[in-house]
C-alpha cells in the first residue's frame, strides 16, 4: 500500500508498506523510520489513530491515501521532569511579611521617667 506522510511543516514523504492488510502500528514505524522521530500522533482525515492493531482499511485509509504526522519534539536532556523541580523548596522562600517591630520610643507610663522620685 502506497501512502503519502505529510508533517506539520507541510512537508510530504512517500511511504509504502507491505502485506495485504497492513496496520496502523505498521504504518506508525514507517513514519518513525521515515522521519527519524520516536515519538508522534498519527492523524487521518482529522481522527487520531490511536490503536496500533487496527488495519488501515479499518480506519478508512485506502492506497493513495494522505497521512497527517504531527512529530513531538523530545525534551532537551537535562532538565527537570517538572518546573516545581526546578523551582527552591516554599520553606526557603523569604516570608511574605515580617511582623513590624515595637515602636522605639514609646510615651513614658506615668510616674516613670527622669522627673519621677
């Protein structure tokens, strides 16, 4: 079965694949191998196909026909799983507001200060 693979970036890759009722899992390591990408969503006439043990003819995709791949782009080695990784722990963060201080100088009580005997 000849098919035609078209990326997101517009570009078309013809494909053929073998056997007399072929897969979409089938179809999905072709495009790997075609586009030397691991990980991607399999897209035909704005359906996903998800189910890699389903034939093509199962799905509506005859001889001819036109495949959308959209390629996920890996994640850069190195960072972490997740922003909150990344991020310093909420306990080392200054806190969000400091009690004010007493006053410096208060009135003298009654009875108190130099005056007093």
């Amino acid at each position: 079965m000849k098919l035609t693979i078209k990326t997101t970036d517009k570009v078309e890759h013809p494909v053929e694949l073998s056997g007399a009722e072929p897969t979409v899992g089938e179809l999905r390591d072709a495009a790997k191998l075609k586009l030397s990408a691991a990980d991607m969503t399999v897209v035909h006439k704005g359906t996903v196909l998800a189910d890699d043990s389903k034939t093509l003819k199962e799905v509506g995709i005859e001889d001819g026909g036109m495949i959308v791949v959209i390629v996920k782009k890996p994640k850069p080695a190195g960072t972490a799983a997740s922003p909150a990784a990344a991020a310093p722990p909420a306990a080392a963060a200054p806190p969000a507001a400091a009690p004010s201080p007493a006053p410096a100088a208060a009135a003298p009580a009654a009875g108190a200060g130099p005056d007093a005997a």
